[in-house]
C-alpha cells in the first residue's frame, strides 16, 4: 500500500469495509523463564542497553521503568532463554531489533 499512488490507496479506503473481518490465528510461543526476564530488567537498571537512554515511561502496574526483553539470538532460531542471550530494550530500539536495519544487535 505505501509503494502505490495515493489517489489509489484512497479509492481503496473509501470502497473498504469500516469494521473488518476477523481471522483465526494459531501460533507457537515460549514459556519464558521470569527469572530472567526480571534479572535482566533489574541489571538494566531503567536504561536501554541499546541506545543508553533512559526507559520512556514507567509500567502503570508497578511504576517500574518500561523496557523490553530482547533475545540476542531469537528463541525461535534455537536462542536460550538466559541473562547472557538477553538485553533489555527501550520500545523503539526493540522494534529496530527486529524491523531495522541492521538486523539485530549483537
């Protein structure tokens, strides 16, 4: 849709349904070890290990700063769940981490 003309994008949301259908989606995830989620956060100490700033809001649940936990090595690749395969990630470093370009952090 970004790659088309705007005039068609519009054509298309003008026609498109307002409410959409629903999927059924089945996926495989993994029982993450909290441990390591929480001493990684905790090593952190509520800075990026990425981009060294400061996480950019606290958790409404326990006012703890907000930062994401990253596998080095992704899970789904065969990537342990441990302290020494993880980094905590502000949200958009995490989302370069995946989306960006280079991909990933080492």
């Amino acid at each position: 849709a970004l790659l088309d003309k705007p005039e068609l994008r519009r054509k298309r949301i003008e026609n498109a349904r307002a409410i959409p259908n629903k999927i059924e989606v089945i996926s495989v995830s993994f029982a993450r070890n909290p441990d390591v989620v929480a001493e990684v956060l905790f090593l952190a100490n509520g800075y990026c290990e990425y981009c060294k700033n400061p996480a950019p809001f606290v958790r409404r649940a326990n006012n703890s700063p907000y930062l994401e936990v990253h596998h080095k090595k992704p899970l789904s690749e065969g990537g342990e769940d441990t302290v020494a395969n993880a980094v905590a990630l502000c949200p958009n470093c995490h989302r370069k981490a995946h989306y960006g370009w280079p991909r990933g952090f080492k």
